[in-house]
C-alpha cells in the first residue's frame, strides 16, 4: 500500500465487495487513521474504481496535509 498510497479489498473479506482505502498521516509522517469508500464489486470496476482511489486519495491527502503532514 505504501507504494502506490492506497489499498483494495477485492472481495477478500466479503464476496460482493470491494473497497478502496488510503491512509492518513499526522505531522510526523505517522499513519493515525485511514478513510475508505466501499460498494458492490460489480459496479465498483473500472472508471468508477479509478474514481473511488482518486477520490480517497485526494481527501486522504488534504486531510493528512491539515494534521501538518509535509510529505508527497
């Protein structure tokens, strides 16, 4: 997950359901919580997957950046 920022269940916990999630990290470079979007794996795919992981990462990041984190 570090590398690429986020993470995805493909219907590992739950047949049916995908979920997108993103850390999100204090002033120190710390992970401290995370976010996460989740919906039916037939419908998550695709551009609408890719819309999921902008959207999570993008407020992961604004979230992140407001607890005074510096990093990219």
């Amino acid at each position: 997950m570090h590398q690429r920022g986020y993470a995805i269940d493909n219907e590992e916990l739950m047949e049916g359901l995908r979920c997108v999630a993103a850390p999100i990290y204090d002033r120190e470079g710390k992970a401290v919580a995370a976010m996460s979007i989740s919906g039916p794996a037939a419908r998550l795919t695709g551009e609408r997957l890719r819309r999921a992981i902008a959207l999570v990462t993008d407020t992961s990041s604004q979230v992140s950046r407001s607890l005074g984190y510096r990093g990219s």
